[in-house]
C-alpha cells in the first residue's frame, strides 16, 4: 500500500513531509487508484460480455460454464473495489494533509497539521477497514485534522478542482436533472477545457 508502506524514515512522520514530497505521494496513489478504475470498468464490460454470451447460449453445459465464469469475475470486482476504496481513502489523508500544509503556509487558519503515532493508528485501521466507507473516513479524518468550520471544509471541498474542473461538476450535475444531453454536455465540457488552456498559455 503507497501510503502504508512508504518509508518515511524514523523521525518523518506524513504531516512533516514537505509540500513536494506529500505532492509526489499523492501523484502515485492517484495513478493506482486511476488503474483500479480501469480494471473495474473493464471487468464490468467482461461481465456483461458473459452474460449476453449466456443469453444466446442454448447448451445446459455451456452455460454452466459461462455462470462460472461470471461469478470469478463478480468475485475479482469485489476485490478490486475494496482495494480502490482503500487507495481513495489514502488518497484524501495525504490531499488533506498537503493541503493543510499548504493553507498555513499562506497564514490561513485551518486544522492542525500535526499528525501523532497515535492519531496514525487510528487511521491506518480506517483506512484498512472495509466496513469504513470514503464518507465516513473523511468524517472521522476531518474529526483527528480538527476541521470542524464550515468555511474549511467548503476550502477542501473545492480543493484540487479547477473553474474548468467545476465547471465540469455542475455540467455533470445538470445531465443528471435531464436539463442537458450527453453529447451537449461534452461540448461544453470541451468548450471549457479549451478556454482554461487558452488562458494558461497566455500566462506563460
């Protein structure tokens, strides 16, 4: 496990990394995580690959072995999801952090950034907890970084999303009302990326 298992040194804990370190750790998770969502949507595809070759099947034997086949791979997304939830929740403990690193060093007043060996157990088992769902890991996590204003939380919410990304967020938000199609949707979407870009190579 990327967070886990990185070797911080004796003296080092998380919370003391620095701002490119913690940045780096959340670069490599993100990636693993990024996989983990490849691997599901594939086996998903598998499945219902399956399940239509089931459909068409007319042999007893055949479709034995195919029902089989579908429960290995339900079995395997399972697993793949449990191992994603746990990067998912790795990777909000070092994006709080860097971000409470990053909000006191501009003299923003957020949580405490001091992370003991103690409040490092609690998390690890949280974060190796199947029962504990990503909703109740930044519940208990924002509880431990004492993020308990509003203003932060809304500050951390937003964290990491650009106008582009929220841009997205709310293009997401209105296909789900039924005010906008798929396809007018990725327009727009496109539309934003292409004036984010725009604007980041007239600042350079």
């Amino acid at each position: 496990m990327a967070l886990l298992d990185t070797p911080f040194g004796k003296t080092t804990t998380l919370s003391e990394l620095s701002k490119s370190a913690q940045r780096k750790e959340e670069i490599i998770i993100g990636k693993q995580r990024d996989r983990l969502f490849k691997r599901i949507e594939d086996i998903a595809n598998s499945k219902q690959k399956i399940f239509q070759q089931g459909a068409t099947q007319k042999s007893p034997d055949l479709r034995k072995a195919l029902a089989q086949q579908f429960e290995l791979k339900s079995q395997e997304q399972v697993m793949v999801a449990r191992e994603l939830n746990l990067r998912s929740k790795e990777l909000m403990t070092v994006s709080r952090l860097r971000i409470l690193q990053e909000s006191k060093a501009a003299g923003k007043a957020l949580g405490r950034l001091n992370v003991t060996d103690k409040d490092m157990v609690r998390i690890t088992s949280w974060i190796e907890d199947d029962a504990v769902t990503q909703d109740m890991y930044q519940e208990r996590l924002d509880q431990i970084l004492e993020l308990g204003a509003q203003s932060d939380k809304d500050a951390l919410a937003q964290a990491g999303l650009t106008s582009a990304g929220q841009e997205l967020m709310h293009l997401w938000d209105q296909m789900d009302k039924g005010h906008l199609k798929e396809d007018e949707a990725l327009e727009e979407a496109e539309k934003t990326i292409r004036r984010k870009q725009g604007t980041m190579e007239k600042e350079l």
